[in-house]
C-alpha cells in the first residue's frame, strides 16, 4: 500500500541551531551520528511515531544515542514524537501521503522543516 504510513523512511536530521555541549549533545552535528538516521522507519501501520533515540537500537526506527547525552538523545526523540505526532505535522505528512498515493500510486518523498530540526 502505498499510502501506508510505513513506507515513510528518514532521509536525514540536520539541527540548525542548538546549545549543546560541545563534544556531548554537540554531537548532533557529527557526520558520523547523522549518517546513521537515513532509511529509518518513522511511522507505523496506525500513524504512531515509531522514530527515536534508544540504546540499545532493536528497531528499524531507532538511532543509536548519542553516548554522555542522555538529556540530548531524549530532547531528540522528544522533539521527533512532538513534530511528526499529532500536534505537529503528522496530521500534514497523512494528508499529503495520502494526497500523493490517490493521484500517482506512489508514496510522498519530501522535506518536512522546522525551526529545531528538519526531517527529509
């Protein structure tokens, strides 16, 4: 189904302004921790976010915390439950998702931005 929420997958997360500690939640901005979010599940089957941080990762929907952040890798899973959720741009992305699949049979590929992150 291509209008399945599932089929939705991660592109990147890139902060463009944060105050973290530099060589702990600053590392958000590391190459190394940032290359691991592309392909990753965001949504399941009923429109939950599955999307986070966790250690250890189990899931195709996890990312590996950041270590000696515990407060900036639940900032980032709470921020990615608040955005893509309910009272953030979920209700948009299921529309658009299921705008797209109706007119072409394909599901959405696109960038979703906010002021703290972007998820594309």
């Amino acid at each position: 189904d291509p209008a399945a929420p599932s089929t939705l997958k991660v592109k990147g997360l890139t902060y463009y302004q944060h105050a973290e500690t530099p060589g702990l939640g600053g590392e958000v901005d590391n190459e190394l921790w940032k290359a691991k979010w592309p392909g990753r599940a965001i949504f399941a089957d009923d429109w939950t976010v599955r999307l986070e941080v966790a250690k250890p990762v189990s899931t195709d929907a996890q990312v590996d915390a950041i270590s000696g952040a515990t407060l900036t890798s639940n900032g980032v899973t709470n921020m990615l439950k608040y955005w893509l959720g309910p009272n953030g741009f979920g209700p948009y992305v299921k529309t658009v998702l299921q705008k797209n699949a109706a007119s072409t049979g394909e599901p959405v590929v696109g960038n979703l931005d906010s002021q703290q992150g972007d998820v594309r």
